[in-house]
C-alpha cells in the first residue's frame, strides 16, 4: 500500500475546533512515516497472525478518538498509538481512557460483556494546529509481540480541518456515510469473531497441550500440528502461528 494514499476514500470528519488558530499556519514538523517499520498485518485484525485489535473511530475538533486492545500479555503494559498526518508524525497516546464497546468488538477483544461498563482501551490524540483544508490521517498500534507497527481499522482517512461547519446538506451526507462506516467496522470484527478468533484459540490450545504432556515425563518430543483454515483465500502454515513458534523455540533452547 503506497504511503499517503487515501483509497479514494470520501469524507466523513471535520475538524472543527471551538478556538481555532489566528494566523496561517505552518506545516507540520516532525518524523516521516517510514512504512517500512509495519507489520504486513493491516487494517485492524483480519490476519491470523495478528495480535491487535484496533480502530479510529473518529477525529472531530482537533481529537482523534478510538480503541486498540492486545490480544497476547503485555504484562500490564498499554498499548500505544501513533498517529501521522500527512505522513508526518502529529501525536501519540496510550489506549487506557475508558470507553463502551459494541459486544462483537468485546468478543474479539477476549473482553468479558458487562452491562453499562466502560474498558480501558480508549485513545484520544490531539493533533496540532493543522492548516485548513484536507489531510490525510493514518494510525498505528505498537505491538509488543514483533515491536512493529500495525495499521488500525479506518486508516488511512481524509478529513477536513476548517474553522467553518458544513451545510445541512453535507451535514446529512455525512450522517449516512458515518453510518456506512459503522456497519463496516462492525461487519470486520464479526468476521474475526467468526473466523480469526477460533483460529487463535486452537493455535494455543495445541501449544498448551504439547507444554503440559511434556511436562507430564520430561521426556522430548516431537510435535506435529495440523490446522485447517476456513477462510477462502488465505493459507497458513506454522511460521504464522506465534504460540506454536514461541513454543517450539523454547523446546529447542531447552
């Protein structure tokens, strides 16, 4: 995917701020986006070989909002979030403000569904002044699994920063096109609910098995693991099952 691209995505959010700048503004200052330092996974959590689940859910008055959660220990350890605009580094955040999650993100997010309960997996980023017109916004999650970056859910996005609030015209287009998106997101995390989700479980399920009947004897052995993927077009072999990996290094170093 080309640095910057927008996938000829239209615009759903403006960034109206209640104190907006005086004067112009200058571009913005600081690091590019070295692409290079992604995971191949993309967009959220569609790869089976991905430990992240995350979105931006929006950016509206200057805040980029939304929600990444890990789905392997980070020993207590939050994710953090870059955010770049126009390819330049604009703000950072860690994902622990509280926020309520639709009960299909919970599932993928191996979060127990509460009623009228907040998680600690919410991100509000707050950019610099921006100078008025489009910009195209990408985010990313720090993994702890591989150290890489992983693009979130939505990203890349073009929004609008401007001082003046869209007609009721474009106000009503954007209502729908939020509610597209919406569906969308929504329509994702199912599929991994669905699909991503019982693979994970049984990747670690046969690592914690082949750990505790070694551990029965302290005899070595040797393990074979067959897993048969559902989803058309993917494959997947055991270099993309990272319990199993992790295990099975560990064998050899012991």
């Amino acid at each position: 995917m080309e640095v910057g691209s927008t996938n000829a995505q239209e615009v759903v959010f403006y960034s109206i701020r209640p104190a907006p700048p005086q004067g112009e503004v200058p571009p913005l200052q600081g690091p590019l986006l070295n692409i290079d330092e992604a995971d191949d996974a993309e967009g959220g959590s569609s790869p089976q070989n991905s430990h992240v689940v995350a979105l931006v859910d929006s950016v509206e008055a200057g805040v980029v909002r939304g929600w990444a959660c890990s789905l392997v220990d980070t020993g207590g350890e939050p994710l953090k979030v870059s955010v770049y605009v126009d390819n330049v580094l604009a703000a950072e955040a860690l994902a622990i403000a509280p926020v309520t999650l639709p009960t299909v993100a919970l599932r993928s997010c191996h979060l127990e569904p509460r009623e009228n309960h907040a998680y600690a997996v919410g991100f509000s980023a707050r950019l610099p002044p921006l100078p008025h017109g489009r910009h195209v916004l990408r985010a990313f999650v720090h993994r702890h699994d591989t150290q890489g970056l992983q693009e979130v859910y939505h990203s890349p996005l073009t929004f609008i920063e401007s001082s003046i609030e869209p007609d009721a015209k474009e106000i009503l287009r954007r209502k729908d096109a939020i509610i597209v998106r919406r569906n969308a997101e929504l329509a994702a995390l199912f599929d991994d609910v669905k699909t991503q989700l019982p693979w994970r479980k049984a990747e670690a399920a046969a690592a914690r098995q082949a750990a505790g009947d070694a551990a029965k004897d302290g005899k070595q052995r040797l393990l074979a693991v067959l897993l048969v993927h559902s989803v058309r077009g993917t494959s997947s072999t055991c270099s993309s099952c990272p319990s199993l990996q992790a295990y099975l290094s560990k064998r050899k170093r012991s």
